[in-house]
C-alpha cells in the first residue's frame, strides 16, 4: 500500500507540503517530461526525483509507466495503454528529423549536457535529405511546430542573441532518445512518397 501525501509530509525530515507532491504529479502527468534545467519544472523534477518510488507505484495505479533519467536529469511518464495517436504529417516528420538528428550527435559525441543543439539551416537541410520536403516556409508556423515539440519533451527553439543572422537554434532534449524508439526512424523512408495532406499514424510515447 502506498504512502499517503499527508503521512510523507508530515515526517520531520521533509520540506515539502501535501500541495507540492499533488502539483509535481499533475505536471509529470500533464508535460509527459520534466527536466532539472528547465526553471519552471525544476523543483517538481526534484520532487518526484527524491520520492521516486511514491510517485512510480501511484503512476502505475493510475496506468502509467514511470522512469528517471539521473544522467540526463529527467523523469518521464506514458500511458501502459493508450490507443494510437493520428499525429499530423508535418508534425511525425519532425520528430523524426529531430530524433535522427539526435542519435547521429550522440554518436559523434556532439552533445552539451545530454542537449543536442543544430541550426535551423542544418535542420532543414537534414529535414530535406531525410523526407524530401520542405519543413515550413514560415517562421511563425516553425514556432508553432516547436511549441508542440517543447509541450512533449523533445525539443525546443532558444533564441539567438540580437544581430545573429538566424533568430533561433534548435536544442533537441534528451528524452527523446527514449521517447522515440527505433521504430519511429524506420518510418523516415516510408514516408518520402507520402502526399503531403493526409495525417500519419503514430504516438509520440510508442513502444516497439
């Protein structure tokens, strides 16, 4: 039987209340991803980072498989079952750059803090290659596509300081390394012939 929130905080040697164990819950839950460097998760990152073992046996009551990434400095939840997503082509060919990307900068070394980083020019070039498409011809709609990409846990767009040629880079977070397996970069051929309207099949939590 697990331990309650109210029985944990009322234990002398603990600095939190029953308010901050529900609130690091509901953002794991609701992000998918929490990381430590990020400054609005940090401190339910630790929460649930120092009570793991509470929070994986209420997540998998509640039908939820829970890890934590101690090298990367993350934890990550997804549902045991959940039926499969109808993700927008644009959207699953993106990830699959940004994962294809990921793995040949983790092999090469190429990373900072477990974060691979990459222009937009690099991006889209590699984006090109992989699919033969173009991403998007439009800033604010790149913008868009990375709010999602950050809203997941795989990557986000930091902006470049004021007089750089490019008005962002792309940092590519390291839970997608787990996130998206093996069987999402297979896709990437499949799809090169693909019309450009109709949406794709996939999850973003999708186990092989």
């Amino acid at each position: 039987m697990s331990i309650s929130w109210e029985t944990l905080a009322g234990r002398q040697d603990c600095i939190y209340e029953v308010e901050d164990f529900e609130a690091a819950g509901y953002a794991l839950i609701t992000a998918q991803v929490l990381y430590e460097s990020e400054s609005h998760q940090r401190m339910h990152y630790q929460i649930v980072q120092a009570y793991r073992a509470q929070y994986r046996e209420r997540l998998s009551d509640l039908g939820f498989n829970f890890d934590l990434n101690e090298v990367g400095r993350f934890c990550y939840v997804f549902p045991k079952r959940a039926p499969k997503t109808m993700l927008p082509l644009k959207e699953t060919l993106l990830i699959l750059t940004l994962r294809s990307i990921y793995h040949a900068k983790a092999s090469r070394g190429d990373l900072n803090k477990g974060i691979a980083e990459v222009t937009i020019e690099e991006l889209e070039s590699t984006h090109k290659e992989l699919t033969s498409r173009e991403i998007t011809n439009s800033v604010g709609e790149m913008r868009a596509l990375f709010q999602q990409m950050r809203r997941w846990g795989l990557a986000k767009l930091v902006d470049t300081e004021a007089g750089d040629t490019q008005p962002f880079v792309v940092a590519i977070l390291p839970a997608i390394d787990v996130l998206i397996n093996e069987s999402w970069l297979t896709r990437i051929a499949a799809y090169k012939d693909v019309p450009a309207d109709p949406p794709a099949e996939g999850k973003v939590n999708e186990e092989a």
